[in-house]
C-alpha cells in the first residue's frame, strides 16, 4: 500500500531537506490552476544540496531526537547520515532511483530493503521507506480544482486547491487539500481517505531566506489517527552552491 504524500515526497527526494524554492514571479491575478501545480511540482526540486538537519519523533511507545547530514543530486539520488546520538552515528542510508540500502557501522554491513519492507518506518519515525522513493506530481496525476486564490477576497490571501487522484495514479488518499502562500511557499497538506476523514497534516513553517532564495526550515507530519505523534524535520544548515559528486552515491561510498 502506498501512503503517498507529494510534499513529503519531493522533501524526501532531496535528501530529508527542503529544496530550493523557486521564487514566484507571475502576479497572482495572472497565475491559473496550471501555473500555481507547476511550481507546486517543482518547488522542491533542485540540481543538489547538502543540509545538515534535525528531526523528533514523537510516538506513544517512545521519543527520539536525531541529527543528520544529507546530500543529493536531483531527485534521484540521496545520502543520509545520522550524526546523532552517538549508538546510531554513522548509520547511511543510500537512495538511488527506486532503491533504498542502510549500512549498519556496529556490524559493517550494507543491507538492501527489499519490496516487501518499503512500507515500513524509516529510522523510527512517520516516514516510510517508499516516501524516498515514490513520486507523484500534483500537474500530472490529479484532478484540480481551486478552492481560493489571493485576489478573491479570502482574509488569508492564500491558494487553497483540491486534488482527487486520476485513477492510474498510485495513492490510496481519496482527496488532498493544498494551501500555499501568494507567493506558493506552501502552508500545509491535508490528506484525507475515501470517506472523507482527515488522516494526515503535513505543515510548512519557519520561512527563513538562504543567500536570497525563502524556504520552509521546519516540516512537520502529523498523523490524525494517533493523536499526540509526529515527525519534525527542521533545517541547521543549507548548502545548494557545492557541487556534489556522482561517486559519492555508490555502495562503497557508503562505508566511508
């Protein structure tokens, strides 16, 4: 089953971060629904980054508090390190494409994921597997229609949009609700099932500039049916002018 979550999808593409943001430039009395899920699609796409960042999980069995580095190149690559706590430093994780590898420092061993574990938690937290490496796009797999805009007088000046996946597409949501700023930073995503009951939020929050480009610097995932659980994802550092190197996502890369 695939719980997929675009936002999420596209953080995860590049390697638990952000993105970069692309800066609107199109005033939004001019923009159409076409414009407004095209920048949606590519608001989180960038050629590479390398960020340094945080993340709290939050469950009714346990807390936990990691630090992690990540770097990739475009969305097909990523390399995850965890930094912290100290019993799990080291730990990589390894996307290329649609496949996943862990290597475990304490055993020195390189473990693929295989089909059937892709939906299961990444590193304890509300992030599976198949979040790394499933993709949708909000242009090309759902049905849309616009909810608000910021010019039809609604207090919040927001575009507010509503997607119902296209029968082929791959998600097991029944409908999605989108809210993004005049200048489509977004706000938060509300996944709901087929009938109609809010599962899941995924918020945006904490817009900070990075040498002049404004992105969200904390992601939250807040599952609806367990009340009191989520994950956090928060920026320390951005880096999206060092290239980053081909070789550096291999399984020998790994063991470095």
């Amino acid at each position: 089953m695939v719980e997929r979550r675009w936002w999420l999808g596209c953080v995860l593409a590049l390697g638990l971060g952000f993105g970069i943001p692309v800066q609107a430039e199109t005033p939004a009395s001019e923009v159409n629904i076409e414009d407004i899920l095209r920048k949606a699609d590519d608001l989180f796409r960038q050629d590479h980054s390398i960020v340094t960042m945080e993340m709290t999980v939050k469950t009714n069995r346990y807390e936990r508090n990691m630090k992690m580095k990540a770097m990739s190149l475009g969305t097909e690559k990523t390399m995850i390190t965890i930094l912290e706590p100290t019993k799990e430093a080291g730990t990589v994780t390894l996307k290329v494409d649609n496949n996943i590898w862990n290597y475990l420092p304490k055993v020195d061993r390189v473990m693929k994921v295989p089909a059937g574990m892709m939906g299961g938690s990444w590193m304890g937290s509300h992030v599976s597997n198949d979040d790394l490496v499933r993709e949708n796009r909000f242009s090309e797999d759902f049905d849309t229609k616009v909810i608000h805009t910021p010019t039809d007088g609604n207090p919040d000046k927001i575009y507010e949009i509503e997607l119902i996946p296209k029968e082929d597409t791959a998600v097991v949501w029944g409908k999605i609700v989108t809210r993004s700023r005049e200048d489509f930073l977004p706000l938060d995503v509300k996944y709901y099932d087929e009938d109609g009951t809010l599962k899941r939020i995924d918020k945006f929050e904490d817009i900070k500039e990075f040498n002049g480009v404004m992105l969200p610097t904390k992601f939250s995932v807040l599952p609806q049916d367990k009340e009191g659980e989520y994950t956090v994802m928060t920026y320390t550092s951005v880096d999206f002018e060092t290239p980053v190197d081909e070789k550096m996502f291999s399984l020998q890369a790994l063991r470095k």
